[in-house]
C-alpha cells in the first residue's frame, strides 16, 4: 500500500509550543515492522507534548505530537511476536522531561545539557525488549484500537489525520473511541506508579492534585485496590471524585490542616503527588505522612522530592510492572461498563489544535484535551 497524505501538527526547531508547531500536509509510510497504521479518530494531548516542543530529549526533526491515539487501521507492517515495547521505557520518557525542565530551571549543572543519545539511554526509549505484552494482534485492516504513537523517534505523532502507532489494542464494544484515546498515558503512569508504591487494601492514601488526569486515575484505581482515598482538587471534580469514593479538599494554602479534617487528625499512610511542577508543597506532604519522606511519591516534583528524601517514580519504575497489553485493555473494558472514566475538558477539529494547546497550555484545562481530526470545524 502506498503512502497516504495526512495533514500533522508538529514542529521543525524548538521552542515554546504555540510558536514552533505548525500545520502541514505530510505523508505518512506504510507501516514498519511493529506498527500500524491507522486514520485517527482521537488524540489526547498531555503535558509531555508542550516538554518535547520545548527541546527536552531532543533528536531528529521534524517531530510530531499526541501520544494517545485511537482509530481505525488501514495497514499492518510486518509483525514480529519478539518486538515488544519495554513498558516501562515508555513512562520512563515522560518523567525523564519532567525532571529534565526541572534540572535546566534550578541550573543544577543535571544532564540537560547531554546529547540525545545519552538522555534517551537513561529514558529507556529505544529499549525494545523485555517484559511487556504483546499488541492485539488479532486485530486487522478495518479494526477500531486505541494506544500509542511514538512522539520520541518519528517525525510525525498522533496529531494528525494518519498516524503510525507502536502499540495498539481494540476498542471494546460500546467504548467511545474519544475516551479510549483519553486512557494511555494517565492510565500508565498512575497505574505503574501505583503499584511501584505498593498501596495494600485498607491503606489511607492522599492523591494530590486529583483534578489533573493522572491523579483522577489514581483516585479510581487507588479505590479499586481497596484503598481509602483523600484527594485534593478544586471545585470542577470535586463532586465527582466524591461520587467515585474519595474524600475530597481544595488545594492550596491550608490544605494539610483541611486533609487532616478529612482524616480525624491522622497522618495518611501513603502521599501520591500529581500536579504539574508546582514547588513548595513537598514539606507539608512529608508531614501528612506521618514526617515520613519515603511514604509519599511525585510523579513531577522531582528536585524537590530528591532534595527531601521523597520519592520520584520514574526512579523506581523496573520491568516487571503490569505491562499495557494487560493493563489498558483492563481498563478500556472499565470504561466500557462505566466503572472507570476520564473527562474530557474538549475535543476540538484538528484544524482548531491551536486552541487545543492553548488549554492544555493554561495548566488548568480540567479534563483531557483531545483532538477529533475526523470531525467538521463548527461553522
Ligand atoms: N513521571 C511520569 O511518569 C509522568 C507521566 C505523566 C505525566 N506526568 C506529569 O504529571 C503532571 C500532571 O499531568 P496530568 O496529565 O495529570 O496534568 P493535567 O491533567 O493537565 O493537570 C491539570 C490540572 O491540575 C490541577 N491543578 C492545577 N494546579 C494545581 C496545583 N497547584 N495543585 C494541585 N492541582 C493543581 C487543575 O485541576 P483542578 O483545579 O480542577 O483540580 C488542572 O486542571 C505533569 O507535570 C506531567 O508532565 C509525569
């Protein structure tokens, strides 16, 4: 099959976001070994993407964004059964840009500055064997699946028309493929982060930043796993993070003595810290454990956790972890029944992805933000 034109967003030099992508008519191959192709019904953008545009983990370009992808294949590359993903060097990226933005801001002297190929190796990316699960093989031309572009090594993503995806799987029967999209990355990270941190049934465990996307998941798979959940969000999820079973308070100044409320004065057994980069809450989180820095885990706050004993968990994330063969199927099906769910802040025409990164870009877009390239702009 020949290569079809597709229209992508993605960027030739770095810089902030808004001012390095562009729009472009491009054409996207047919699949390498490993991979499909698929005419995109969704995208979901994720704070990695703005990172990448900015220069961390740099490499070849042009390259492309979005991550999480869902659509319909038109092509089958080659499939070996050996050439499986490495889960954890997947999740391993996104926190290696983290930390990296976070080296660079406090000028630590870090490894920002190395070459990509040194950076990469540390990430994990390239690391193509291992543990995790086989791809939905099963599924051919003409299937709807969800799951992963490579925004690392190619030079288009998932913010596109067509995509190439790396690790795919069907979208099960009466799951929108927009919020099959939503899953990948907040699913992974809170997923892996959670069972690194070993959260046992009965556990009280303090999620905060729930109304960001990952720390939402947490929330449901934290309850799922028996724990019993506080939460800090502002007042767009609050309800409904209540609805899900956690006990829920602002963020914000006073927020340890608000948590200790919910808790009748007690420390909690275990922190999960979610937001995006936002120093100086650290301290007050090691407290609500108990003073305890090994109790609480970031997935963003990286130097400062480092600094205070605190853990990181792209740290700590090892081959072995629930691979997303297992683990995104599991929770595609979820969402199916309605027994797990991510909101969506909006959905917008791929032509209207500057207004998309534009939300995502306020820090505040209360949902995950996801392109629909299938869709009309409004008139
Ligand atoms: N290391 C890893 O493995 C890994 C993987 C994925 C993501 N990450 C990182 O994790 C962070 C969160 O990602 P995400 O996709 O969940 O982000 P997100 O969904 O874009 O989170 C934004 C939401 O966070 C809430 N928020 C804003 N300021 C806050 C504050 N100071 N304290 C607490 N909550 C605040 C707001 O919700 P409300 O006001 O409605 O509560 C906002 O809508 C990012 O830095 C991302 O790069 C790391």
């Amino acid at each position: 099959m020949p290569a079809v034109p597709s229209r992508a967003i993605r960027f030739h030099r770095t810089g902030e976001p808004l001012a390095v992508l562009q729009e472009e008519r491009i054409e996207i191959p047919d699949p390498p070994k490993n991979r499909v192709r698929v005419r995109v019904l969704a995208t979901g953008l994720n704070p990695a993407d703005w990172e990448l545009c900015r220069g961390f983990l740099p490499g070849a370009l042009p390259r492309g964004i979005g991550y999480d992808v869902a659509g319909i294949i038109d092509a089958v590359g080659d499939i070996d059964a050996a050439g499986v993903i490495d889960a954890a060097g997947v999740i391993d990226v996104v926190g290696d840009i983290d930390a990296a933005r976070e080296e660079e801001a406090s000028d630590s002297g870090g490894d920002a500055g190395q070459p990509a190929s040194s950076r990469t190796e540390r990430a994990g990316v390239g690391n193509r064997g291992g543990h995790a699960g086989t791809r939905n093989e099963t599924a051919g031309v003409g299937a709807v699946v969800f799951g992963t572009a490579d925004f690392i090594e190619q030079p288009s993503a998932g913010a596109a028309d067509v995509a190439l995806l790396n690790n795919w799987y069907r979208v099960p029967a009466g799951l929108d493929p927009v919020q099959a999209a939503a899953l990948p990355m907040v699913v992974q990270t809170a997923a892996w982060t959670l069972e690194t941190m070993r959260v046992e049934p009965g556990a009280t465990l303090l999620v905060h930043g729930a109304g960001g996307m990952v720390g939402y998941a947490a929330v449901q798979i934290a309850l799922r796993l028996g724990a019993r959940v506080v939460a800090t969000a502002g007042p767009t999820f609050a309800a409904d993070l209540e609805q899900l079973g956690a006990r829920v308070t602002p963020y914000g100044r006073g927020m340890p003595d608000r948590v200790r409320a919910l808790t009748g004065g007690e420390d909690v057994d275990l922190v999960l810290d979610t937001p995006r980069p936002s120093p100086g809450t650290m301290p007050d989180l090691i407290a609500l454990a108990g003073g305890d820095p090994r109790r609480v885990m970031t997935i963003s706050n990286h130097e400062e956790a480092r600094r205070l004993g605190a853990r990181v968990n792209l740290d700590e994330l090892r081959p072995g972890l629930t691979p997303p063969a297992k683990l995104l199927p599991e929770y595609a099906s979820l969402a199916a029944e309605g027994a797990f769910h991510l909101p969506i802040a909006r959905a917008y025409p791929l032509e209207q992805w500057r207004d998309a990164v534009a939300l995502s870009l306020s820090g505040n877009p209360h949902g995950k933000v996801m392109l629909v390239p299938g869709r009309e702009a409004a008139a």
